[in-house]
C-alpha cells in the first residue's frame, strides 16, 4: 500500500526538475502522475492514466464508505428482526456483521481523503498537479525533500493508492 501526495507546481519546467529530483532520491517514474489543463503540453513527464485522471480511485471509495454505511443500518435492521423472532443466529451473526462494519468505518475515517477535484482552480491556472505513490516509511522524507528543493510548489494533502490496481 502507499501513499499518494499531491503537490501543486506553478509550470512544467518546475514540475520536470521536481520529477528528476524525485527520481534522483530513488522514487520510481511509475509512481509519479503529472496532470494539467488539456492546454499544456506534459513532454517529459510521466502523465496520469485516465483512470487517475477521472479520479476513480476517490469515487471508490466513496462507494465503498457508502456500502459500509448501509451495510451496518442493514445489520442492525437485522438485529432487531432476530430479537422480534427470537433467533439466536440471527442475533448474533447480524451483531457480529454491525461491530465488523464499525470497525471498518472507525478505520476509514483515519485514511487521508484527497481527490482530483480540490485542485480544480489550480488546473484552470495552467499549474500541473503532481500525484507522488510513495511508501508510508517514505512519507516525511519525500515531503521534506521536495519543501526544501522545490519552495515554489504547494502541497495539497494526501490519499491512499493501490500500485497493484494502477490507480
């Protein structure tokens, strides 16, 4: 699992000598996404796929929040009706499946949420956004590296990636 930080880079030049300097502190192309307003030319830097593009990745999750959500009302809908109907089974097994579903949903909430659409105003700007997939061992280093070499850009927070799923 990694982490994907996003940084807001005023213009390509700075968004290439960003990528080199990541790529110099052992920090693959493969985990590096540039995108921007279909108006820049991206030539040497690695482009996001259009699933990162249409940010899939942050809709996902959001169903996958909304399916849990349901999933626990319906588990508890279910607890009621086996205490209505007196099955012991059924009280314990919808039990079981709400306190999974709170466990899940009290994790979720932990996991940084950042999307495509927050940087909606730099895009129309002509800035390029920088989605970096980074190990969580390498989070503060990569973020001070790229604060101390590179003052112009601006962070814009953090999610979570799957490399096995390319998004």
């Amino acid at each position: 699992m990694y982490t994907r930080l996003y940084f807001v880079i005023p213009d390509v030049t700075h968004a290439r000598r960003l990528v080199s300097d990541l790529n110099a502190a052992g920090v693959d192309s493969a985990h590096i996404h540039a995108v921007a307003n279909d108006s820049i030319d991206l030539a040497g830097l690695p482009r996001a796929t259009h699933w990162q593009r249409r940010d899939v990745l942050h809709r996902m999750e959001h169903w996958l929040w909304r399916a849990n959500l349901v999933t626990f009302f319906l588990a508890l809908a279910g607890l009621v009706l086996g205490g209505i109907s007196g099955s012991a089974l059924l009280i314990v097994s919808m039990l079981a499946l709400a306190i999974a579903n709170l466990t899940v949903g009290i994790l979720w909430v932990q996991v940084p949420d950042t999307g495509l659409r927050e940087f909606g105003e730099a895009l129309t700007h002509q800035e390029v956004l920088l989605m970096v997939d980074v190990p969580t061992r390498r989070i503060t280093e990569i973020e001070q590296l790229v604060h101390k070499r590179h003052p112009e850009e601006v962070p814009g927070g953090r999610s979570w990636s799957v490399d096995a799923l390319g998004l």
